[in-house]
C-alpha cells in the first residue's frame, strides 16, 4: 500500500465535495481563520468509511500510517478530521499504544484548532479508551505538552468520569481529575481552560460534593470563566452558595 498515493487519492475526494459558501460559514465558530474546503463533519466521516469499506484487506498498520500521512501534510481543516475517522471503527479493538503515541504526535504538531482536538478525544480517543481503560492515565503526560495536548488532557476523559463498560462502570478517580485542573490552573490558553472547566462540571454531576469542595479551596485561583463553567454542573444551591464566594478571582 502506497500511503502517500492513498492520502492524496482522499485528499481529492474530500475537494470534490468542497463548498466555498459553507466554508465561511464554518468561520464563525473560530477565533482566527481556518483554511476549510466546506465539508460537513458527517460528510468527511462518511467519505472516509466508505473509503476504507471499500478496501477490506488494508491493515490497521496501514490505516494508521495513511492516517498520519493526512494530518501530517494537511492543508485543511477536514483532511485532519478524515484522518482520524480513517481510524474510528478499529480503534476499539485493532490499534495499541501507539495510537497514543500518534496522538500525542498530532496535538503537539499539527492539530490547529479546538474542533480538530475535540473530535480527536471524542471520536478516536473515546472508543479507543473503551477497549483499553488501562491506557487512560497516560493522557496525564500531555499536561506538559502543547495547547492542544493540555486541552485534550481533560477533555480525551471527559466521558469517562463515570461510564458503563460492558457490564461494569468505570469511573475516572476524582485525583485524577482535580490533579489535572490543579495542574492547569494558571494556564493562560483559552481552549485549555475551557477544556478544565468542562471536566469539573461533568464531574460534578457525579461527585458534587467532591468538586464543591474543591471549587471553595481552589475559587481564588481560578479564572471566572472557568469557576462559572464548573458551576453548571452544580445543583442550584451548591451553585449559589459558590457564587457568593466570588466567583472566580481571575478574569
């Protein structure tokens, strides 16, 4: 298999259903712009299943491979998005450790904005973490990494702070997660923080006087924006009750 042909063979499928007009519009949602042909997410998922549908006998190796090859050498924002979902339906059970390593690779490198981190966490990393929940406290390694990669260290567990795994339920240990947000908390990037304060509002459906507590030490160290986020998580006294001590002494 020749990766390099079979990247630029979906390359040019992904441009023939290019549209400019929705190209901008997709604008909108980014602070800076983002070179886009103007295809759907569902629509470069879709691409890229049938793709591979259509050759059974690719290797994992070689999915990997021409996966890398495609957000390696992107030029736009859905040819990242086709590599990953190049991946999605044999992440479960077909790929090892070394997906991990390739992630840690694409945040740090080439992933460019939160759509692309996202859709790595939440559409490769998510079944991926299904099939090994052994693996999930390597994600603990990007804290040291690159904005996307500190993002993603939050948000690639996210679905994890309590989920039924077959006949099980797994729960993400609270010092991992408040580990994390403590790790983050003076970090200046947007996306990051937003990225914390997302995994303490979905932890704190879970485990509201764990995050309660931890919101009354830590508040006069967080960002407003972060504290405010965490508290939609909270029931509507506990989230009163944190308001009142300030909300958050960072701007």
């Amino acid at each position: 298999m020749n990766h390099e042909a079979a990247a630029t063979e979906l390359r040019e499928l992904l441009a023939h259903h290019a549209d400019p007009a929705f190209a901008d519009s997709m604008q909108r949602y980014f602070p800076t712009p983002v070179p886009a042909l103007g295809v759907g997410n569902r629509a470069v998922a879709d691409l890229a299943y049938r793709w591979v549908g259509e050759r059974p006998d690719l290797s994992p190796a070689d999915r990997l491979a021409i996966a890398h090859t495609l957000v390696e050498q992107s030029k736009h924002h859905e040819e990242t998005l086709a590599g990953f979902a190049l991946l999605h339906r044999i992440a479960k059970r077909q790929l090892g450790g070394e997906l991990l390593d390739r992630a840690r690779t694409w945040l740090d490198l080439h992933v460019t904005n939160w759509a692309q981190c996202d859709d790595l966490c939440l559409k490769l990393l998510y079944p991926y973490f299904l099939g090994g929940l052994d693996q999930i406290p390597r994600t603990r390694e990007w804290l040291d990494g690159g904005p996307w990669a500190r993002r993603a260290a939050n948000v690639a567990v996210v679905k994890f702070v309590r989920r039924r795994v077959g006949k099980e339920v797994y729960e993400l240990p609270t010092a991992h997660v408040f580990d994390n947000c403590t790790a983050l908390m003076s970090d200046e990037e947007f996306y990051v923080q937003k990225g914390v304060g997302w995994l303490l509002k979905v932890t704190a459906r879970e485990h509201p006087d764990a995050v309660k507590e931890y919101l009354t030490t830590w508040h006069p160290r967080m960002r407003r924006d972060t504290f405010r986020y965490a508290l939609e998580g909270m029931g509507a006294d506990d989230r009163r009750a944190l308001m009142a001590l300030g909300g958050g002494a960072r701007a």
